[in-house]
C-alpha cells in the first residue's frame, strides 16, 4: 500500500516533495528513539554486572566518534573510575573521537584496525562529505568502515558509492593492542567492526582475561560465525542477551 501511496503522490511533486521529507524526518526520529530505548537497557544491564567494580578498564574496537550510537558513552563520561582503550581506524572519526572525550588522560586513543596479523590492509569507509552532498543521511553513514568494500555498498541501496574511500591502514592483532599497553586485566569489552566481530573475539585469551562483560555486533556475521562466537562464550562460562544485532554477555558468577 505504502509504495502504491508513494507512486501516486508522486505524480504531484509540489505535494510529494515536502511529505517525502517530512516521512523521513519521522523514520528517523522512530529510528533514533528506538535506538536510544536500547542503549539504555544495554547500559542498566552493563552497570549491574560492573558496579561492584571499584575500577574498570575497557577495550573498545571499533569506537567511531565516541557518541552517536556508543552504548557505552554515558557509563564513561559518568564514572570517572573508569580507564581503556579506544580502537579507531578511520582518521576523521579518530579525531572526534579524542575531541568528544576530550583527549582526556584515563584515555589510549589507537588509531589503527585489529586484524589477524600485523601489517597493512585495505580498509574502505564512507567520506565526511557524503552527509552534505547527499543529504538525509542516518546517523551511521559514517559507521560502516570495513574490510570488506561490499559491505557498505548493501547498505542505503549503494547511493553511497561514489563517496567510498579505499585506504590501505596499519592494523595489528588484539594481543599486540594488549601487550604494547601493558594490559593486565580487562572487566569491559566492546566490539562493533562491521563483520569482523568474531574473528576479534577469537583473538582473546580468555584464561588471561575474561572480561566481566562482553558486548559485539552479530547481525553482520556469519550463521557458522553467529555459532562461533556463541560456543566461545559457553565454552568459558558466560551468560549472554540478545538485544537486536548486539549481544552482551556476562561471566556466569
């Protein structure tokens, strides 16, 4: 019925044009609400599984910007207590990224992507200018960087092609991340790579750290990496909710 509607108003432009913003204006804002819905049930079950903490140190790979979308964010910015690592590859999201927490001290900023071995990789990401040259663009336009160039060209029926950017980034193994910054413990860990989520987690030496809680992105895996990644985190004792494409688990006692 909708693209019925749609294709008879749209013999009118006069009256389609401003309806077909206005339409979109409220997709978004459901879009943002349901969003923000979320977010806070993933943070009143993150803060009851780590209150107890009288410090927490957290691993984020994939940060983005620090703010839109971050689950995260708000338990950051609240507790001071809190210390970690962000993990960011895409140079203009890395530099709001440090603006947005204010470069602060309780911060390691890593510009670079986690892979499966050190070295240079293609990385493909949406440039700043696509938001005002195509206008109307959600939130997380700018949060599709991957390895895989497919990947954004699914999304938004592959109107953002033109504005895709092909770099070749630094990328390193988890351990490395952890090594170089003297990691002894982790309570919080945070994965959102675009698909790249399980061959993250699967880097974790779970006997060393076993976070308290774990959060990463599943709706672009896999159905085996989906499997994978839910029989790793049984195999070491962890509860787990799903909450739309997230899953957050927590150590079992």
């Amino acid at each position: 019925m909708y693209e019925s509607i749609k294709s008879t108003l749209s013999r009118y432009p006069a009256v389609y044009e401003p309806l077909r913003k206005a339409l979109n204006r409220y997709r978004n804002l459901k879009i943002q609400y349901n969003s923000n819905r979320r977010l806070r049930k993933i943070q009143k079950q993150i803060w009851t599984h780590i209150r107890h903490k009288n410090s927490v140190f957290f691993v984020q790979v994939g940060s983005n910007d620090g703010f839109h979308g971050d689950p995260i964010r708000d338990l950051v910015i609240k507790n001071t207590n809190w210390k970690g690592i962000f993990i960011e590859p895409i140079p203009f999201l890395f530099e709001r990224l440090k603006q947005n927490y204010n470069n602060s001290e309780r911060f390691i900023f890593e510009k670079i992507a986690i892979s499966t071995q050190r070295g240079f990789q293609k990385f493909y990401y949406v440039c700043e200018e696509a938001k005002t040259e195509l206008g109307g663009l959600p939130e997380w336009y700018d949060q599709l960087g991957s390895f895989d160039r497919n990947h954004i060209l699914k999304h938004l029926q592959g109107k953002l092609e033109p504005y895709i950017i092909e770099e070749d980034i630094e990328t390193i193994t988890m351990q490395e991340i952890f090594d170089r910054n003297n990691v002894e413990a982790i309570d919080l860990l945070h994965i959102d790579t675009e698909g790249f989520d399980y061959k993250v987690l699967s880097q974790v030496d779970f006997l060393r750290y076993k976070p308290c809680v774990i959060m990463y992105e599943q709706k672009h895996l896999s159905n085996d990496e989906k499997k994978l990644a839910k029989s790793l985190l049984e195999k070491y004792n962890y509860n787990y909710l799903s909450y739309g494409g997230d899953i957050l688990a927590f150590i079992n006692g």
